[in-house]
C-alpha cells in the first residue's frame, strides 16, 4: 500500500540491537514499521542511541492487531521508554456517528455499527468474517480496552487526558508482555480465581466487563480506591448491559458449571483474584487456602459495606465453619437466600 512520504519512518531510525534478531525480531520491526507508515509517527526520540519515545499520530483504532504492535514497541523502547497513543472511544464514536447523519438515519447506521463492529468481533462464528472483512480497520475501543491492553503489553499507565474526539495516553515501559492467548473477549468468559490450596481456577460468568478488564485491577484501585460493600469505587470497566446482569444473578449462571466440577461449593467464601487476595491480612489469606470457594458467599449473610467488615465476615464464617461446616453452611445459606428472595439484596 503506497502512502504519503511524509508519514514514513527511515529505517534506521529503529537500531538493530534494540529490535530482536530472528523471525520474533524480523516480525517486531515488520509491525512497527507497517504500522507507523500507515499511522504516521510524529516522533520518535533517541537518548544515548536507545529509543526513549513513540508518539503516534494516527488513533489506534486503526491498527489491525493492537497487541503485537504494543509488544513490539515494548521489545523496541528501553527500559521506561514511553509511548503516546490516541484512540476514539465508543463514547466519542456513538456522538460522531449521531451528529453527522440524518436524524432517524443516524440512530439505524449506530443500530448497525454496533451489530457490525461491535457484537461480530467477539462472536466465535463471526470474529473470523469479520476481520477477513475489515483487516481489523476502524475498531471500536472502550477506555478499558485500551489501557488493559497496554498493561498486558508491559506498559504502566503515566496519564490519560479525555478530549472531544479522541482521548491520549501515555504509558512507560515497565515489563516484558504477558503474551495472553485467551483475554476477556467473548460474551462468555473464563477468569482466573484462587480456589482451595491457593490454586489458581477457572471462574465461568458472563462477561459484564469491557474487554481485558482483568488487567485493570491495580489501576482502578490505585486511582478510585474501594466502595461500599468492598468493590471498586466508580469502576468505568463494567458495561451498561453488565450492571444489569448483575443486579439479576445471569451473570453468574455459568458457575454452576464450576459447582458442578467441584472446583466450588454451595456456600463459601467468594472466590477472588490475586490482587483481590493481596488486600486480605496473612492469617485470612491462611484460612482461605484450607477451604473450597463457594457461590454463595458469606457477604450476602452479613452485607458488609467496607473491606474490613468483608475481612471480619469471612473470617467468622471460616472460623464457625472449621467448628461444624455442615450446620454453618446451612445456617448461613439459609440467612444468603432470605436476603436474596425476601430483602432483594442483590450484586454490587
């Protein structure tokens, strides 16, 4: 594809040592160079002949595959070498396509953009078709998306500026990718909890979630901190449709599945993440790995609202449950269900 002079990189501006030698070094170069000829690099600045900075011009939402082109800047840039990135959100995408159509029109083209660029993509019978289709051109990118792809690629987030029509973020170099094969992008996902002998299991839910969310969880803690009832304050990763599924119990059907395996227990202490586990003191986190997770946990017993009365809550149900786990489960799931059914208590 030919393309303007101007928005291409001289090949040397990229040194050899800073990009692996074989076929992972000779595909790192091909995607950078491809990409930045097609985006068009505003800059890219040297320090002491390491690369220190890559600054796109062009959003992301361009790029056909958004994580090789971020690991193979992260194998390009030196350590805490930084790189600037525009994209348009899906936010900033529905009031474009809003104001520049027809009313009435406007509101069936966005019915279809989001059949189209939105649902295919993460649908296993259409992904294929549409990328054959698109090239991976013109995506749609939520907040969550992006950063959580950057935090995947080895980058920590430095600032994140929103605009009008598109947002910036600056991430620094901190690690070597995660390489993920399977992200949180379908509609049916599989998330990584701690479950009984600290061992890392699969969770089936419905994804309520923006894609590569998992990755956000340090970030979101770091910059909101916690809410009511222990879970992230203001956490822009849940979806509109996700809050819904939540608060009706369908996001967590899937984990009978889990029940069924005998990965988790009727009633029993949620099973959490590892940077969830980390908050909890050493002598719960102790507790914790003698016993199976459950789907009913003790939460919808006592309806904590800070972390530390979550902590108090589950170390009572473990501690009781250790004396007579038998009575204690019934005991408590009888307490989970009346809140449930009778109270209308429901997920955060």
């Amino acid at each position: 594809m030919n393309t303007p002079s101007e928005d291409k990189l001289d090949r040397t501006s990229i040194p050899d040592e800073l990009v692996q030698s074989g076929e992972n070094g000779n595909q790192s170069r091909k995607i950078i160079e491809e990409y930045i000829s097609a985006a068009s690099i505003r800059s890219l600045r040297h320090f002491s002949g390491d690369l220190s900075l890559i600054e796109v011009n062009s959003i992301i939402n361009k790029c056909r595959y958004i994580n090789k082109f971020f690991e193979a800047c992260n194998r390009a840039l030196m350590d805490d070498g930084s790189i600037n990135i525009r994209f348009e959100t899906k936010d900033q995408r529905k009031h474009r396509i809003l104001a520049e159509n027809l009313w009435g029109l406007n509101w069936v083209l966005l019915l279809l953009d989001f059949v189209f660029h939105r649902a295919a993509p993460k649908v296993t019978l259409s992904k294929a078709m549409y990328f054959w289709l698109t090239h991976g051109k013109r995506r749609v990118l939520s907040k969550t998306e992006v950063l959580g792809r950057m935090i995947c690629c080895g980058f920590d987030i430095e600032s994140y500026e929103t605009g009008n029509t598109c947002d910036t973020v600056v991430a620094v170099k901190k690690r070597e990718p995660k390489y993920d094969p399977n992200p949180t992008y379908g509609p049916l996902i599989s998330l990584k909890r701690l479950g009984k002998g600290g061992k890392l299991i699969s969770v089936y839910k419905i994804r309520t979630m923006h894609p590569f969310s998992e990755y956000l969880q340090s970030y979101v803690m770091a910059n909101n901190g916690l809410a009511e009832g222990g879970k992230f304050n203001e956490d822009f990763r849940i979806t509109r449709w996700g809050r819904f599924l939540r608060k009706t119990w369908l996001d967590e059907l899937p984990m009978i599945l889990n029940w069924l395996n005998g990965d988790l227990k009727l009633v029993g202490v949620r099973p959490i993440s590892s940077h969830y586990y980390s908050l909890y003191p050493e002598d719960l986190q102790n507790m914790r790995k003698h016993v199976k997770p459950g789907l009913l946990p003790p939460y919808y017993a006592d309806l904590p609202s800070t972390l530390e009365e979550i902590i108090e809550s589950e170390r009572r149900y473990l501690l009781a449950s250790k004396e007579h786990r038998i009575w204690t489960d019934v005991r408590y799931g009888a307490r989970i269900c009346w809140n449930i059914f009778f109270r209308g208590k429901r997920s955060q």
